[in-house]
C-alpha cells in the first residue's frame, strides 16, 4: 500500500467509528463541582513555576489542575501505581479516539490499551497531546544555553528517580493549557489570547494511578521560560461514576477500553 492508501484506509476507519459514535447513547455527564469543598479535599498543593509534584491517586478520586495566572502549559505523565510499567501512551490516545483535540469526555489511555484517566470536567479546551513538554536542548535553541533554566523532561526523569524509576520510564507526556493548532500548510503554532486565569481540568482516575506534573511552559509559548507562574492541584473525592457516565460509553472504542481497565482494576 501507498501512503495515500493508508491515508485514505485512515479516513475510512475514522468515518466509519464516528457513524457508531451517532448511534451510541449520549451518555450522563458527571456534575463536578465548581468549588471544591473542604469535605471533598484530599490535598492541595501550589506548584511553583519551573518544578514538579508528584502524587497517588486511587480509582475513583479525581485531580483538579488549575491555572490560576493562565500560564502557557503544565506538563503531565501517568503511571499505572500497580505495575508503572504501564504508562500513558500519546500516541495510543489520540489514534484509539480519532481525535487530537483531548477535552470533556476524553480518556488517557495507557500502552496496554486501558484507561489511566477520564477527563470529566475542562473550563480550558486547549490541550497539546502531540508535540510534548520542553526539553534543555529545545529551551537552548529558543533561548540560549542556561544551566538553571528547568524543563520538563528534567523534571520528568528526577520525579522518576524518587519513584525508583528511570529515563526510559519517561516517555511523551501531555500539555494541558497548551493551545497548539495547525495552520493551513499543517504547521503548529501557538494560538494566542485564550488562556484564561482561573480555567482548570478534571482527571478522575479510573484506576491506581501516580501523576507527575511539570510547570514548566510550553515549547511553542511566547515569551521567555522564566514567565511561567504557579498553578494549584487538588486532589479530590469525586461524584462516582455510573455506567452511563459519558466518558465509558461516548464511542465504541471508549467501551473497550473500560472493559479492559474494569477486569483488572476490579480485580485489583
């Protein structure tokens, strides 16, 4: 087969998943709450500009990530907390669900095909799942060489060394608050002025999971490294999930996905 067969058999496959998905029920959305109160707080932690934090959270129980200055970008990887050899797989994610574009209703999936996490609530929109978090040689290019300036792979492979993991435990992370988008010639840039302070994503983890966090900005931002701000996340007990919940029956391949999940994480 040609490129432009694969192309086209792509385009066929993603038509015909998107008929199943008009036919499927719409599924209840989840009513996350805009304020979280105290009862429902497990932990809160502020994340400087620059740094990481790393957390647990069990089935069932949610992170909230809000952007409180509307910095540009906070990086997240995903382990599965039970065998962290499962990881969030960027690749897997965007294929199964034929779509770029992670939002309300979406899924993280992991390399083993189950899902790590749903996103049940984004005031936000603006996700890159594709072009990954910064690194030393991407910030020198943009910058210029600076031994204290952070990046999030760094980030990233010192958070896994505190969970007795190492670099090729690091694999692509997602970029929440990132508003990439193609132009015309399929070229990425950043699309400015929709980044607002205050806007923030839920992630319920839909089994044991372990969250790291990188605030550093995005690779495509304006402006230097240096002007990232803080950003909060709090972890939290969540509405629990019916079987009508959107994020399990939006598509066919949502279905499967918390098929797989279910049998072990119940089991689990």
């Amino acid at each position: 087969m040609t490129p432009d067969d694969y192309r086209a058999r792509y385009f066929a496959l993603k038509r015909e998943a998107e008929e199943v998905a008009s036919r499927l029920p719409v599924g209840r959305q989840v009513q996350n709450p805009e304020i979280i109160s105290p009862d429902l707080t497990l932990g809160e932690e502020t994340i400087p500009a620059g740094w990481y934090w790393t957390a647990r959270l069990m089935r069932g129980q949610s992170l909230r990530l809000i952007n409180t200055e509307a910095t540009a970008g906070v990086s997240a990887l995903i382990w599965s907390a039970q065998d962290t050899s499962e990881r969030y797989n960027a690749g897997d994610t965007v294929k199964v669900q034929w779509t770029a574009r992670l939002t309300r209703g979406r899924l993280l999936l992991s390399d083993m095909g189950r899902v790590l996490a749903s996103i049940t609530e984004d005031r936000c929109g603006w996700h890159d799942s594709i072009l990954g978090g910064s690194t030393r040689a991407g910030d020198a290019r943009k910058f210029g060489e600076d031994p204290q300036r952070r990046n999030s792979h760094e980030n990233f492979v010192l958070a896994a060394g505190k969970l007795g993991l190492g670099p090729r435990d690091v694999g692509p992370c997602i970029t929440f608050f990132a508003p990439v988008v193609t132009d015309a010639e399929g070229r990425f840039e950043w699309k400015d002025g929709v980044l607002k302070p205050g806007d923030y994503v839920d992630l319920r983890a839909e089994m044991d999971i372990i969250v790291t966090l990188s605030n550093c900005p995005h690779p495509l931002s304006p402006g230097r490294r240096w002007a990232a701000k803080p950003v909060r996340a709090i972890l939290w007990r969540s509405p629990e999930a019916e079987c009508d919940d959107l994020c399990r029956v939006a598509t066919q391949e949502a279905v499967r996905a918390f098929e797989n999940t279910d049998a072990v994480a119940v089991r689990a």
